[in-house]
C-alpha cells in the first residue's frame, strides 16, 4: 500500500479504520497495536472537525511515549507489516 492510497483512504469516509484493516487485516499484530492506534484516533478526531488539542503537558509527556512505544513496535514486526503475503481484509 503505498501513499497515495493510504493518503486517499485516510482521508475518506471510516478512513482510520479502512487504513487499518488494509494494514493489519487479521494479523496477530492488530491486538497489540490497538493501544498505539487509539493515540492517533484521539489526534485524527480532533483535526477532523477543525479543532485544536487541549492537553495537558502531562498528556502531552504520556503521548510523546506512546508514539514512540509505537516506533519500537513498527521497527519490531516491520517484516510482518510491510509483507504483501499478509492476510489483509479488503474493508
């Protein structure tokens, strides 16, 4: 999936979830990404609607160690991710 069609389904109607089942389909990986992803939903919903984030500088601190908790995950499975072979499901 390259960015183009990320690009245009995240930017489409269930866009997040489309990405994601595009990229986890049933992998074993959707579970243990779920905490990370809810991170960029709490993000994603606010910018939807035009609005800007309100937290606090120790949610600010909690985010900033999600994401990069998320980077270490990626790094770990990126042959899983990244694998064309992946049962993925076409939602």
């Amino acid at each position: 999936m390259g960015k183009s069609e990320t690009e245009g389904l995240y930017k489409g109607a269930a866009g997040r979830s489309k990405v994601e089942n595009k990229l986890f389909g049933q992998s074993k990986l959707r579970g243990e990404a779920t905490p990370y992803l809810m991170l960029l939903n709490y993000w994603r919903n606010d910018a939807a609607h035009g609005n800007a984030s309100k937290i606090t500088e120790n949610e600010a601190y909690t985010s900033l160690i999600l994401l990069l908790r998320f980077a270490v995950f990626v790094t770990d499975n990126w042959d899983e991710l990244s694998s064309p072979d992946q049962p993925a499901s076409t939602a």
